[in-house]
C-alpha cells in the first residue's frame, strides 16, 4: 500500500519532468506512464488499480506541465 501511496506518485512526478526534458513535449510522459501502468493493472494487480492509473497519468502531465511554465518564465527574464 505505500507504493501506491507513496511510491508510484513520486515515480510518475519523476517520469513527467524528466520526459519533458528529454522530448520537449509535455504528453509524451504520461502516455509511457499510462502505458506502463495499464500493463501493471493487468499482470500484477486487479482491475480496481484503474483508478490509480488515471491519477499517476495525471501527475506527470501535471509534472510535465509544471516543467514547461518554469523553464518558460526562467527564458523570459
């Protein structure tokens, strides 16, 4: 329970803002980690493990997105 909890969301934060660096592109990420974790629900937990996939995709886009703003404002001073 505290990788899902704590574990997971701090790997898909991780996989957000490094994806956004590595392709400059802020839907990369959580497509890898929708993928990965839509595998996971199906060979290693149960289907009520859905729920947490919507939630780590979100987080690396949310990531991603947070990324994208930051290195923005940082090109603009």
């Amino acid at each position: 329970m505290l990788m899902i909890l704590v574990g997971f969301p701090v790997i898909s934060i991780i996989v957000g803002m490094v994806g956004y660096f590595l392709f400059k592109n802020i839907f990369v990420s959580p497509l890898v980690v929708f993928l990965a974790t839509l595998v996971a629900t199906f060979t290693v937990f149960n289907d009520s493990f859905l729920v947490w996939v919507l939630v780590y995709t979100c987080l690396a886009f949310l990531a991603g997105f947070a990324v994208k703003i930051s290195k923005e404002k940082k090109g603009a001073l």
